[in-house]
C-alpha cells in the first residue's frame, strides 16, 4: 500500500533538521533538500489521486503508483515555467512558482560543494514548501486534475493540442 505520508514525513525532517540549535551544513542542505521533496510527493500523489482516484479500494492501485512514478523532475519544472501562461488559479501559479524555486534551490544544496547555507534558508525553504503544499491542496478538484495532467502529459501530440486554435 503506497504511503499517504510522504509529502508530510519530509516536512517533518526538514523542520527537524532546520529547528537543530546548531545545524551543520549537512543537516542545513538535507532540510532543503527534504523541503522541494514533500513539495515533489504532494504533487505526486495529488497527480495520482486526481487522474486515478483517492479510495484505494476503488482504484487500481498499480495505476495509481504508474502515475505517482511517471511524474519527472526536469518535466515537471518546464511544466511549471509555463503554468502562468495557463489559466490555473492562483493557487496553482503559486505552487508552480515555488516549485521552480524550491528545486532549483535542491539543486545547488544537493550538488554545489561550494555554496554555504544559513539555518534561516533551511527554515525560509522548509516555510515555503509548507505554504506550496497548502496551496496545491487547496486547489479545486477540477484545477487539480488540469494541472496533473499538464505536469504529466509532455507528448508532441499534447504540446500541439495545448496551442490555440487560430480562426476560432
């Protein structure tokens, strides 16, 4: 049975590790790291459960994990730089701006020896991707099914059928 924790299990370590009197820059760049991966699984499970249903019991559950998995990180940021030229509400654009933000940020925690972290950015990083994750799920069922499916759908076939139809 998949775990229904993950996004807020990383929360709860990047909180820890960010809220330690006197985190080392290990403890400093895993919290950062912890925060754009909750951010990573709440979408996960939100593509998930909007395209394959919340019951499990009423649902595939070898599908519902076929869409958690397919979600891609590169993907899923290009998808979010272009979620503002999309009519998603506000708290879409908030969550795909933060996305973009909190992974960019993983990247350089995770593979920049030479960028030195305070606690405040663990602490300003683990907020961020609290709010992001309020904001995703706060979104409305349907607003959340069109964004699982645009983060999920990168085909040319997709792309050609998100651009407007001219004489229309």
């Amino acid at each position: 049975m998949p775990d229904a924790k993950l996004a807020d299990g990383h929360l709860a370590v990047a909180k820890r590790l960010s809220t330690t009197k006197r985190p080392t820059q290990s403890e400093i760049r895993r919290s950062i790291s912890s925060s754009y991966y909750a951010v990573f699984h709440a979408l996960a499970r939100t593509c998930a459960n909007s395209l394959v249903g919340k019951t499990p019991s009423k649902r595939p559950n070898k599908a519902w994990v076929e869409v958690y998995r397919g979600l891609s990180h590169g993907v899923c940021q290009k998808a979010c730089a272009q979620a503002n030229k999309v009519n998603f509400p506000d708290c879409i654009h908030d969550f795909a701006d933060n996305f973009q933000q909190l992974q960019e940020l993983r990247h350089k925690a995770d593979y920049d020896p030479s960028m030195k972290f305070e606690k405040k950015d663990a602490e300003t990083w683990f907020e961020l991707a609290q709010l992001s994750i309020t904001s995703l799920r706060s979104a409305g069922n349907v607003d959340k099914k069109a964004f699982a499916t645009w983060v999920l759908i990168s085909s040319s076939g997709a792309r050609q059928a998100r651009k407007p139809i001219v004489g229309n």
